[in-house]
C-alpha cells in the first residue's frame, strides 16, 4: 500500500482525486491504442517482377558449342570458350555465329625488321627453286629472227646456242 501510486500522500486521501486521476490515465491509454492502429495500418504493397535479366553487357564462359545453344538469352550475347580462343555470339533468335580468336601481340620497329628479313630470305628461296629447274642443256632451240632481213621476213631460223639462260653446275667430270 505505501508502493502504490495513486497513494503518494495518505494524508491527503481524497477519492474524487484517485478518481479523476484513474480516468485520465485510462483515457491516455484509449488514445494511445488509437494512434497504434493508425499506424499499424497495412501499406501498400508495391512489388516489381524482373522478366528479364537487365544486364546486357555480360560475357560467359562456355565449353563447346553445345553448351551455348542450350543457353536461353534475351540480347546478342558473347560466349567464350576457357582458354579464349573461339567466340560465339548467339542471337535472341537462337542463331549463333563462331569466330577464331587469335592475339595480336604489339610490334616494335626490330619485329618489322625481322618479318622484312624473313620475307627476303623466302624470296631468295623461291629464286633457288626457279634456277634448280633450269637444266644444262645446250641443244638447238628454234627461235623467231626479226632483224628484218629480207630473205627471211621472220621466218624460224637455228641457232647454234640457247638464246636463255643455262646453270652451269659445278660437279666433277667424269
């Protein structure tokens, strides 16, 4: 009984006061719960359903070329395979492209030297196969005399030597 609020002062026991004071707590509390209700009302519900992804810059890695017609895809999207070197590109359609990829490592003015080089050397080798088909051969060949003889008028005329060029080898005699 002393621990009881609504009795601070017992000297002062008024009822009509212990009353008064019990209605305007129990009225605080009524409009306490009125404001939780109002608050505690349902909001809207707003919700969005991604169809589709939206990301229309990916890259994917993919094994074979099966692998990427068995994937569904909205946009044209690249699929790579693991160690870079063929690219598929594949339609929402479903058509798919495939491209060799190959690296192009940059060049500096020594690379272009040696490329020029070896181009040269490869040209020397072609004009050692083309001589190599020359034979020596020193038979008579018929060729066309347009000196403008008159006895002739152009007419085939033999030669004693070869008007081209022969290799002359230099092998042992026998």
């Amino acid at each position: 009984m002393y621990n009881n609020p609504y009795m601070q002062n017992y000297s002062q026991f008024n009822p009509q006061m212990m009353t008064d004071r019990i209605d305007n707590q129990i009225t605080q509390l009524q409009h306490m719960k009125e404001q939780l209700k109002s608050n505690n009302q349902q909001p809207a519900i707003n919700q969005t359903f991604q169809l589709a992804p939206t990301n229309n810059h990916t890259m994917r890695f993919a094994n074979t070329i099966d692998d990427v017609i068995n994937e569904t895809v909205y946009y044209d999207t690249a699929f790579f395979s693991k160690d870079m070197t063929v690219l598929w590109i594949k339609n929402a359609k479903g058509d798919v492209k495939s491209y060799e990829l190959i690296e192009i490592a940059p060049k500096d003015s020594k690379d272009f030297e040696i490329e020029y080089l070896k181009s040269q050397i490869e040209e020397l080798k072609g004009m050692i196969k083309n001589d190599a088909n020359v034979t020596n051969d020193d038979t008579e060949q018929d060729t066309t005399d347009t000196s403008g003889d008159a006895e002739t008028n152009g007419a085939t005329v033999k030669k004693d030597k070869s008007s081209g060029i022969s290799k002359i080898s230099n092998g042992k005699k026998k």
